[in-house]
C-alpha cells in the first residue's frame, strides 16, 4: 500500500468515528418527563415549543407524564417514577414541583416552566445567573399586590378583600413574608384583607365559608390547586356578586371578573428552548434562570354586567383583552 493509499485510508477511518457517534445520538429517542401538580392533560405548549425546534414527538422523544391533580403530597412519589423512569430530562410547573422533582434528582436535568421567586431562597438554585445545580427554567415575578390594585381600581368601592392561597407554595418564614406584605399593601389601600389557605381541591367551599362578613373583594394567588378549580371559584365568587382577580386568564376565562399574569402558554413554550439546549449536551448549571416576558390582563365584561359593575375607562384601557 503506497503512502497516499494509507493516508486516504486513515483519513477515511477518522472521519467514519465522529460520524457514526453523531447517527447514533441523532438516532435517540429521548424521554421527556412531566411533573405537573395539576390534572391530566397535554403539555400542547411545550409540545409546541419542541416542535418549533424541530423535534417531533414520537420520532425525537417520548412524554412521560405525572399528574398530582392538585394533591402537593403526591408529587414527591410522582418524580421518584420519573427517576425511575429513566427520564433524560425532567420538566415541571410550580414550585411544589420542581421541589419534588430535585429532592428525587440531584443528576437528572430539571426545567421549571414556571416558579416562584423562592426557588433561590429555598435553595433549588443558587442563583438565578449562576443556577449551579441540575435545576433551571423560567421564573414568575408578578406580585399579588398588583391583583389587590386591579380589584380596587376597578371598584372603587371595595373595602374587604379575601387572598385565596396555597399555602404548600411558600413554606416556614416565606408564607409569612409574603401575607405581611400583601396586608401592608392593601391596608394602604383602606382594603382589609382577609387570607384564607386551600390545599385541597375538594375544599373549596370550605374555603369561601370562611369568608368573613362584609367580603366585597377577592384575589385569587398563583397555585396549581387554584388554577384547576377555576370553574367552581369563579361560580361561587359570581354567586357572592364578588369581584374577582384571579392569577392567570384562566380565571377570566371561568366567569370571574378579571385576570392577570404572566403568559404561562409562552413560558412553556420558551421551556422547551432549555430542554432542546439540554439534550444537545448543555448543562442546567450553565444555563441562567429567565423571567417571563409577556403578561396578560382580561376583563371578563359579562361578568362585570351580571356584577352590575361598570368597569371605569382607565382600567379597560389597560386590558390586554376584554371578553365581551
């Protein structure tokens, strides 16, 4: 064999390796884990995130999902099976969640589509530039405070005000925090505001039985519990004829009053952005905690007419969407 033979040959052999490594891992079919606290249902926006970025479902990857339907205490279990699963990368929603899924995990990459402000303090992540860990995604930022503004801003009558929270989302010193500040906000707005915990999605009506008398207000706080059981705290606060704030359009969408919030769709969707850098070999600690870009405010003006309520220009001039 003359010299160029071999060297031709050797070329070819060289060039054979990385190629055969890269069919191979182009060949993978990944595994996609799920952990949502709330009910069974398709992950269409992370779906359509992944989709955007080339990957198909069924072709790149496989869902596992993993359901809590609104019990936190099943979430520690649920991310075990993940684990266990095999799972290649681990997505969540909330902070109960992401909670669960790095207590199960400290190797498994983790992307939260959307969590509280306490995953720095409760130690999920370092830091949001730096998150350091196998943890990262996209972060709420929104106050409740804002919720209590909109209520009094858009009738001017209020004066008593119940907080509906889950208070498994902000445990110890946080939750206290938190209710210090949000009275302090509304007391100087002349709102007394009552905090009222849920839990558990059966105890809904429990939780407006404690209502106190001459309630004329309500905000609904940012939690899995709340969110899935729209439809019936949106019913029961359209029954008390009480103006409604909840967190996120679902709420505006159910019958209550109003919404805001962050665009929970378009976080899903930008989660899916970590999870394509992820599989491609980037690592969770490298990539730095992104806050949410767009927000929505709805007026539900049915609702406002069956209040008897007119809405006053100002407000439905901020509105992002008003549902006639």
């Amino acid at each position: 064999m003359d010299r160029r033979m071999f060297l031709a040959g050797t070329g070819a052999v060289l060039l054979a390796a990385p190629l055969a490594a890269e069919a191979q891992q182009a060949g993978k079919v990944y595994r996609i884990g799920y952990l949502f606290p709330g009910q069974p249902a398709p992950a269409k926006n992370l779906l359509q995130g992944l989709a955007d970025l080339g990957r198909v479902e069924g072709r790149d990857f496989v869902m596992e999902y993993r359901f809590a339907e609104g019990h936190a205490d099943r979430l520690p279990e649920l991310a075990a099976d993940l684990v266990r699963a095999g799972c290649d990368v681990i997505v969540t929603g909330g902070t109960p969640a992401v909670k669960a899924a790095k207590q199960a995990t400290q190797t498994i990459p983790i992307v939260f589509a959307a969590a509280g402000g306490a995953v720095v303090s409760m130690g999920i992540v370092k830091s949001l530039a730096r998150p350091g860990g196998n943890v990262t995604g996209l972060l709420l930022q929104l106050s409740q405070s804002k919720a209590i503004q909109l209520v009094k801003d858009a009738v001017p009558t209020v004066t008593r005000v119940v907080l509906l929270h889950d208070p498994t989302t902000r445990p110890g010193e946080i939750l206290g925090t938190f209710l210090k500040s949000q009275h302090s906000h509304a007391e100087a707005q002349n709102v007394v505001l009552q905090s009222v915990a849920v839990s558990d999605p059966t105890r809904i009506p429990q939780a407006f039985a404690e209502f106190k008398q001459g309630t004329n207000g309500l905000v609904i706080d940012a939690a899995s519990v709340l969110t899935m059981t729209a439809d019936q705290i949106c019913r029961l606060a359209l029954q008390r004829r009480l103006p409604t704030t909840g967190y996120g359009r679902v709420f505006a969408d159910a019958g209550c009053l109003m919404s805001y919030g962050e665009d929970l769709g378009d976080m899903a969707r930008r989660a899916a952005g970590y999870v394509d850098k992820i599989l491609k070999g980037a690592k969770p600690a490298d990539l730095p905690v992104e806050q949410a870009t767009k927000f929505q405010f709805v007026i539900n003006l049915k609702t406002a007419k069956a209040l008897g309520l007119t809405i006053p220009q100002s407000v439905l001039g901020r509105a992002d969407e008003v549902i006639q």
